[in-house]
C-alpha cells in the first residue's frame, strides 16, 4: 500500500489512544510500574500508557498472543462419543501499543511457528484480532544488537501503525504500514496533519543515529553454517559453562516459543493446557523411559542457540530467529551475553575451518 502518515501532538495521540478501549478493542500497552519500569498491560486509561519510554520492557509482549497458560480445549466422554469444547473466544480487537521493533519483529517469528499448525485455532484466532502499534527506540542499551541481526531501532517488520517521536519537539509521526493499520487510524485521521517528505526524512535520519550507537558488531553472514560445522566444537562447553538452566532467557525473549502440553482429568472429562517451558529445562527433552538426550547442561544451551542461529534461519531462507532485543542478556544472573557467545563460537569455527584448509591440524 502507499505510505500514509500523519503528523500528531501529544494531546491528539492521547485523545486517539485513549478511543479505542471505547470503541471495544482491547489495548494493551507499557505502563509504569513502581520504580518507574514500564511493563505491558492491559489499559483503559491512556493517561496509563508510558508514552517515550527509554529501551525496552523488561518482559516482551509475546504473551498476548501465546500466553503464558491457556486451556486449549475440554473434552467430555458420553459413551463412545467424545466431544471437544474450545473456550470462548472474543472478536474484538486487540491493539498492542508501543512496541519496539525487536518485539514486533519477534512476534513475526512466532508467526512461522504457530501459524503453520492448522490445529492451533487459538494463536491464529488472536493473531488475526491483533493490531500491532510499534513505536520506533529513541535511544538503545548496551545490551541492544538488532542491527547485528538485521533489525533496526525504527524497523516495521510486524508493525500495523508504526510511531516515530521526533526529537524533542513533542511532534509525533504515526505511519500506517498495513491496510490494518490504515483501517484502525481512519476514524480519527481525517483531522490530522498530512506527514510530509521531510518528517519521513526526520524520522529515518533519526533512527539512523539510533542504529550509529550500537556498539555491538554485526554477525558473520555465514553464522548458521559455522555453528552447524562446529557442533563438536569444545568451545561449547566454554560458551555454556556459566548456564544454570533457570530458563529466564526462554521466557523474556519475544520469540522463544517452547511451550508443554499437559492433560487433566478422569475418564469421563478433563483438559488439555498449553504452558511456557524452555529448551534450557533438564525435563525438557526427557523421555519416559529416563532417557535424556541433552542430559547436560551444554547440550542444552547449544540447542537455544542453535535453533535462533542455524536451524531457524535453515528452514526460513536465512532469517535469523533471534531479533537482538538483548532482553537474556540483561537477565541472566550468571551474566551470559548470547550476542557475544554467537561471535565467539562462530570465530572458532571459521578458524577450525581455516585451519584445516591450511593443512594445520585443528
């Protein structure tokens, strides 16, 4: 579609943001928490919203589309017959507010995961309800590298409306990327001022200087070879030898979609539940019969990051899984830096593999 925008105040963003519950979507945005952290919710209140929060929420928004436990469906038995029934479902909307780039991007990586299964009506049900309103970083953290997997501080990828707050000046630019977007803005777009070339030229030359401070280096753009070549490697052991398998780094990542299945009940009746879990959990990939085939704990970290870095990317043409919002580097308590980790262990094995093309013995 061509590109619509409009240039807002502060008030008409809050008078707009402030509609929608009215009109009957459901919002959910960042709101302060006590010390100050924002942290997405759900809102009525748009007075609620931190508008021009610094980095990112501690947690990502991922949970208002896969929860974090959800009743998939009951089943009942009545003699031979068994019968399903799904919980109710809204059909309202759903506006997911000021997220960042990385998180909008990492729920189009939960898109390849849950959209490709015809039997999960739940996520596609409430996908298909969700409007997604990015809202682009005006400062990153040491802990941020989306660009060195491919993102940007003022990306669209995943975004139905896309917000840009234009330097100090209080003038917000808001982007239609979608007909979605398009749709959820017309109401009220008709009394906005039409963005112009040079506010789109503001709001690039802005994210750009965003994308100047981060520090981090891009990754080898032959990374999903190279940790598939060093499988073996004892630098994995390295790598993975502070991992204490608490699984935060699954749970905050906005594109982690490890989930288990668990079935309660009795011969008549019962449920089936869908929970977060994590590849870095001992029980994970544990089998009935004892059997573990991670049974340490570096296999266990090797498999996170193969599947953001090598397995992902191999199946959905290079696209890297990972979106670099850093969040299981500011979390970890054994202080791992997956960004750092990748590097490292690529580097080792391009120099194996040179090393071998040299005939020195690796």
């Amino acid at each position: 579609m061509e590109q619509a925008g409009w240039i807002l105040d502060e008030e008409q963003w809050k008078a707009w943001a402030g509609s929608l519950p009215a009109s009957g979507c459901r919002v959910i945005a960042p709101a302060r928490g006590p010390r100050g952290e924002a942290a997405f919710t759900k809102t009525d209140d748009a007075d609620q919203i931190a508008r021009g929060y610094p980095g990112k929420t501690q947690m990502s928004p991922k949970e208002f589309l896969f929860p974090r436990s959800e009743t998939l469906f009951e089943f009942r038995l009545a003699g031979n017959t068994v019968t399903l029934v799904r919980p109710p479902r809204s059909d309202n909307k759903q506006v997911l507010i000021g997220l960042r780039p990385c998180d909008a991007a990492g729920l189009r990586r939960l898109d390849e995961v849950f959209l490709q299964d015809p039997a999960d009506e739940a996520y596609e049900h409430r996908r298909n309800q969700t409007v997604v309103i990015v809202e682009a970083c005006t400062e990153a953290t040491p802990s941020c590298f989306c660009t060195a997997v491919g993102g940007s501080p003022g990306g669209t990828e995943g975004a139905d409306l896309h917000v840009t707050r234009l330097g100090g000046s209080g003038r917000i630019l808001l982007r239609a990327i979608t007909q979605t977007g398009s749709e959820l803005a017309s109401a009220a777009s008709a009394s906005w001022a039409r963005a112009t070339e040079a506010d789109f030229a503001e709001a690039g030359d802005q994210a750009e200087a965003v994308s100047s401070s981060i520090r981090r280096q891009p990754l080898p753009a032959r990374t999903p070879e190279l940790l598939e070549g060093s499988f073996e490697a004892p630098e994995w052991e390295v790598v993975a030898s502070a991992c204490i398998g608490c699984g935060i780094c699954t749970y905050a990542c906005p594109s982690c979609s490890c989930f288990d299945i668990a079935d309660t009940g009795g011969a008549a009746c019962g449920s089936r539940c869908r929970s977060w879990d994590s590849c870095a959990f001992g029980e994970f990939t544990k089998h009935a019969s004892g059997h573990n085939p991670r049974p340490k704990q570096s296999a266990r970290y090797r498999q996170r990051l193969m599947h953001k870095f090598a397995y992902f990317p191999s199946q959905h043409a290079g696209q890297l899984m990972c979106v670099g919002c850093g969040r299981c580097i500011d979390l970890c308590p054994a202080g791992i830096d997956i960004h750092q980790a990748v590097l490292a262990l690529a580097g080792a094995a391009r120099a194996a593999h040179r090393g071998a093309d040299e005939g020195v013995p690796v």
